[in-house]
C-alpha cells in the first residue's frame, strides 16, 4: 500500500475496488466506517452489495470481468471533462499522451455494455473520485484475481496519477494484502525473481553482492512462478526444468490452488514431496516427508502487514511435542547439504538480511522493539528514522528519474465465459470467520461454530426460484474441471447469473470448479471468473448422510478420531 | 498460577493487528486476549483477533496437529511413519542432493510461506533455495 492504514479514514474520497473489507480486513472496514462518519465519500465498485457498497456514495455493482473497461471509462470522463491535475502529470509523470490514445475510445457509453452500468454512473463516479481531495483508492482480491490483473492495478494508478492523488497523506492506491505475512513474503524474496528488499535477480550487480554474501555463484535465470508448478510436474518434456522436488511450506495447495484434480496429480506424480507446516492438511496426503513446525504462539520474528509495517511477533507458550521453528528446520537441512547455516536466533538473521536490503538497512530490532514497528523504507540506522507512512512524497517515484509511467490497455474478457452447458459464472470470495485453508480457524472451537461443512454458493433469489432451491438445500455445483456439494444462500447481494463461494471447505471446495488461466505478468489465477452450473440435488436426506460421511471421512485421513478409528 | 502479559502481532490478516495476551505460563496456556493500541488497530480486534488462538490447544476438531517429523519409508500412498529429527533431516537432505545431482538446481521448487512462519524463515527459505540448491525457483501464495 502506498498509504498508511490509519490514513484510510483521513481520505476526502475513497474509491473501494474489489475490496470487501468487512470480510477480509476487518479492522480496515472499521477505518472506512470511521472515514464515512468523518465525512469521506465512498464510491465502492463490486458485483455484490458489500458492506463497504451499503454505505457508500455510489456502487457501481459491474458485471464480473469488466474492471478494465470501467477503470478506463473513468479515465475518459476525467480527461474529457478536463478534471485532471495537468501540473502533476507535466511534472512527475511521462506516458500520458501514449495512456491518452489508448481510452480516447472508452467513452461511458462504450463501456456500459460491458460493465452493466449506466453511462451517467460512470460520468458521477468519475467527477467524484477527480474533484474530492485527496482521494485513496483500495483495491483487493477483486482486481487481482483476474487474466487481466496487473493491467487494472496500472489502471487504477493511471487514475490517481492523472488526478495528483500521489505523493501526500489519505491518498494513492492500496492493495490490502491478505495474509499476515504475505507482503512479508515478498519482501524476503521468497519470489522466482527477486532477492529480498525487491533487488531483481538479473541484475548483475545485484547478483555479485548476494554472490559474495552469501560464499557461492547464484543462478542468473528467473525461477518457477508457483501457479506453473502443476505444468512443470506434469507436462515438462526437458527433464531438467521439469519439478521433480517440491519442497512445501506453510502451504496447502491441494486445498488453496485453482483446478484441484490438476494439484493432486502433479503431488502425486512428484518425485520427492516435503510439507513442513503446523497441522495435517490435505497437501500432507501426498507428502514422502512431513516436517512439524512451531506455530504462530510458539516462536518469534517480524511479520510485515499490509502497509509495511514491519513488526515483532512474539512466543506466548512452550511448543509441546518434538518441534522446531522453520527457521531452524531450514537452516539444518541446508547444513547437512553442505551449505552450514549457523544462526543462533530470529536477530541474527534479521541483521544479514537488513545489511542485504537498502529499503530495510534501517530497520533494526531495537527499533521495532523502541517504535512498536516501523514501515519500510528505512534506510537509515539512526534512530532518528523512523521509516515512512507513505511513498512518493513531493510525487518523487522510486524509478530512475523519479517519474511516474502511465500504462495503458485495452479491456479483455476473461477466459472462461458463460455457456449453454455452463450458463452462470462463479467467483470465489472471503467470510469473516474463517481464514484461508481453516487449518487455524477450523481448529478454534468459537469460529467453527460460525460456520462448518460444506459452506454456502451465494445466489440470487430468482436464480433460486427459477431451479426451485431452497435456502440451506445441499446443490450440486459443476464446472469443465470438477464439481463440489454445498448448500444454496439465496442473497439479494449478488446478481442473477453469478455465483460465489469461500475456498476454504473440504466438501464445498470450489477450487474443484475454478480455472488455472494465469494473468500472463502476475501468474495469478483467474479465481474470480469461471463458467459453473448449478443442480438440485432431489433427494436430499442421502445428501446430508453423503456430506457428513464424506466429512467423517477427511477428518480420519487428518488424523482425527472419529469413533471409528484414526487413521495414520 | 503465574501469569504474565505479552504483546504480539495477530496471525490472520494483513492488518497488522496487535494483541495482548494474558498467559498462565504454569500451565503453559492462554488465558485471554485483549486489544491492543496498535499502531495499525488502534485499540480494536475482530473477531480472530479474539478467538483466534485456539487452535494452540489442538481441540481434535478438524486435523491433527503436527508432533513429530513423519516419512512416508514404503513410497507414496504408504503410511506415515514417526522418525527422529536426525532422521528427517538427513533424509530430506539426502533426497535432495541426489535430485540436484541427476536432474540440476532448477528441477527442485520451494515455497515461502505468508503465514506464521515470519521474515527471517523466508529470508532462510529463499536463501536455501538460491544458494544451497542454487535455483531461483522459490515463490508463494502472494499471487494464488
């Protein structure tokens, strides 16, 4: 995020794009609530009335798949309507007039066929986001779900660029991350191509400082993207570049990755699969080896939240049991390969890798510990700096010659589209109680009782009408790739045609259904966009046995006792 | 019962809530949680925040939690068996070593993790990855 989190609620304007912060964050939705008490205006862009949309200004409720259209509609009326910042652009930013050709053509009334929104909303939403200072935009899981991902994000800077919302407190754009650590994640390099602190792995110089760091010659070719590990398991014809050792950590592809049926082959045809995580998970199934590590609770570190923040986790408890922390784990391992590893603690290594990373050199223990955290860039180890609640200060960009690009593109649709045979569309969405795969919050005896097998597909009531569902009936759901059971949520919400469904369910996995079709920069799959067809199923007594046995059935494989005896 | 207060980083999303835990550190349990004033939460929680911790009990609800370092010795499909860390290691590091000496560095694929585990374990990760095995081929769930 380029902003603070605590500067959401400080916005004059706040742009929601594909962002449920009700669900997802929480504790951001309460800032956003808090903005629209302070006065803020709201424009919430979602398929679904959303918490955020209920209490907004304007929802534009798009058809899924149309962001690029609309974000480049939006573009258009603010540059027809000469609503831009012309000296911002003249002065911290290049591109504009190559950006300008391509949305000259994107007038409202070209993009409300595409986008289901009336030509006006768009001209109100537009005028709205470009003449309420400052105006922030959010975006979430919405945006960067799609074939067409990276292409919106840039369309959603081009926005705040063309308008100077760059560079100051309350404004910018923010990708709210989902996980605790997953801009932590990025920032160590745990990337195919880059080292931590964002140094590009095909830079020579870059290369020969990691080189001499860490004693031996590194490898100059991008790595594998994650989302390519299937393919490389399954269909790499040169032996070399094909995977045959997948070394897993704190993961749960098998539960959490797009197309499952294809993660489950690629794990089983894998030579050599290593799970190093806290509980049994379905990815543990397909492990020759399974490494117990310290939980959340039972070691320490530094996480980096959404707004780089960096900052202390700590041990609450003893682990019981024969554990370790991951560090340690790793650093064996590589020690008896040859390479020693020798920290004695989460400092040490902390202290190479700030001494590594020119954006975190300044981010000492002593500091998270003085501060209660500190947001990267920090530069410095005097304890003067203190890092930096917001980037580009002075509209001063971290490129070459401090200037912005504009980038623009031309709207696609996603891959997969409605059809005879599969004539609705799915999505997969956040619920507040659960998180992620559930190996946590479906191990806590309160959230699990908010909710439990086989989850809900939200849909509309006439959908519900028209296939003669109930609310609570077990329907069964279909795609090209697979089918789950789960039972019907018929919502206001969501609009005739679309479905949606939470990912974390064992038996209403609809990650079954989805599609690994790879937005070709991010690598990210198109999770927000497949055709589906939804059945009733008649007899429903044999259902509901068929669910709890399937339920019993996984939980025996997890290692739970059942009554009917665990399994290994 | 002795009981002490430690402040920590929530483990859900990416807000960075910050919580304060009240532990009996005899029984070796938590007690309580409590909000905060963070820095990003002001003072809140949500409900994970709350009751998030739980599954430190390991309450057998959903999966086993994880105890010892398991190897599956007859090949896939067969059953886990219990091993010492010695054990584990070595095999896992065996396994490895042979894969990069037959098939080289790029045809062995790890991943970070954006839960738990904390920086300094992604920073080893990614740098097991790259200069033990000498691949690039490390990722995470950032973009799944």
């Amino acid at each position: 995020m380029s902003m603070g989190i605590p500067e959401v609620e400080d916005a004059g304007c706040l742009l929601c794009f594909g962002y449920n912060g009700a669900d997802s964050h929480p504790i951001v939705a309460r800032r956003i609530v808090r903005g629209r008490q302070k006065g803020m205006k709201i424009i919430c862009v979602d398929p679904r009335v959303t918490e955020t949309a209920r209490i907004s200004d304007i929802h534009l409720q798009l058809k899924g798949g149309s962001n690029l259209a609309l974000v480049n509609a939006m573009a258009h009326v603010i540059w027809e309507e000469g609503l831009t910042d012309d000296r911002f652009i003249q002065e911290h930013t290049k591109g504009y007039d190559e950006f300008l050709k391509v949305i000259e053509k994107y007038t409202p009334e070209y993009a409300e066929p595409i986008t289901h929104i009336p030509a006006d909303m768009i001209r109100q939403a537009a005028r709205m986001y470009a003449t309420t200072k400052p105006a922030m935009i959010l975006y979430g899981m919405g945006v960067c779900q799609f074939s067409q991902a990276v292409d919106v994000v840039k369309g959603l800077a081009n926005l705040a660029l063309m308008t100077g919302n760059f560079g100051g407190p309350s404004m910018g754009i923010g990708p709210v991350r989902g996980q605790n650590n997953v801009q932590g994640a990025c920032d160590m390099g745990a990337l195919p191509n880059s080292y931590p602190g964002y140094q590009n792995v095909t830079v020579p110089e870059i290369r020969e400082k990691f080189e001499k760091a860490w004693g031996v010659p590194l490898s100059d070719k991008v790595g594998c993207p994650i989302t390519h590990v299937p393919h490389r398991i399954l269909h790499e014809k040169d032996e070399k570049k094909r995977i045959h050792a997948y070394y897993i950590f704190g993961e749960d592809p098998a539960q959490s990755d797009p197309d499952l049926a294809e993660v489950r082959e690629a794990l089983d045809k894998c030579d050599f699969v290593v799970m190093q995580d806290i509980y049994m998970n379905k990815t543990g199934l397909y492990a020759d080896v399974i490494l117990p590590a310290t939980a959340w609770g039972e070691n320490e570190g530094v996480y980096t939240c959404a707004d780089r923040g960096f900052q202390r986790f700590r041990k609450l408890i003893e682990p019981e049991g024969d554990l370790k922390p991951d560090w340690q784990i790793i650093a064996e391992i590589s020690t008896a390969m040859g390479y020693p590893m020798n920290y004695k603690n989460t400092e040490e290594i902390w202290n190479e890798m700030i001494d590594l990373c020119p954006s975190f050199a300044g981010a000492t223990y002593e500091k998270l510990e003085k501060y209660n955290g500190v947001q990267w860039p920090c530069r410095d180890k005097s304890m003067e700096d203190k890092g930096t609640p917001y980037l580009h200060k002075g509209g001063n960009f971290a490129t070459a010659d401090k200037k912005a690009l504009f980038y623009g593109t031309d709207w696609h649709p996603p891959l997969e589209m409605e059809n005879d045979e599969y004539p609705m569309s799915l999505s997969t969405v956040r619920e507040v109680g659960h998180y992620s795969v559930r190996t946590m919050t479906g191990n806590c005896r309160m959230l699990r009782s908010l909710e439990d097998e086989p989850g809900w597909v939200q849909m509309n009531p006439d959908d519900c009408k028209r296939l003669n569902l109930e609310k609570g009936e077990l329907v069964k759901i279909l795609s090209k790739r697979g089918y789950c059971i789960t039972r019907c949520l018929p919502t206001e919400r969501v609009k005739p045609g679309a479905t949606y469904m939470t990912y974390q369910w064992w038996i209403g996995a609809c990650n079954e259904l989805t599609l690994a079709n790879l937005d070709p920069i991010s690598n990210t799959p198109e999770y927000k966009y497949c055709a589906c067809r939804v059945e009733k199923i008649e007899d429903q007594e044999w259902a509901e046995r068929h669910v709890k046995e399937l339920y019993d059935d996984i939980r025996v494989q997890m290692g739970i006792d059942t009554g009917k005896g665990a399994a290994s | 019962m002795a009981l002490k207060q430690v402040q920590t980083t929530c483990p859900y999303c990416g807000a960075g809530c910050q919580i304060m835990f009240t532990v009996d550190a005899d029984a070796n349990k938590i007690v309580e949680a409590v909000p905060a004033p963070g820095r990003t939460n002001d003072g809140t929680l949500c409900l994970k925040g709350h009751y998030g911790w739980d599954y430190l009990n390991d309450p057998q609800i959903l999966t086993k939690r994880l105890r010892k370092p398991m190897i599956r010795k007859g090949g896939k499909r067969s059953p886990l068996e219990e091993v010492s860390w010695e054990e584990a290691i070595s095999y896992v590091a065996k396994k490895l070593s042979e894969i990069k000496e037959k098939y080289g560095p790029d045809s062995i694929m790890g991943t970070g993790s954006a839960r738990g585990a904390g920086n300094e374990a992604n920073y080893l990760m990614q740098k097991f990855m790259r200069a033990t095995i000498g691949t690039n081929n490390v990722d995470h769930c950032a973009r799944i």
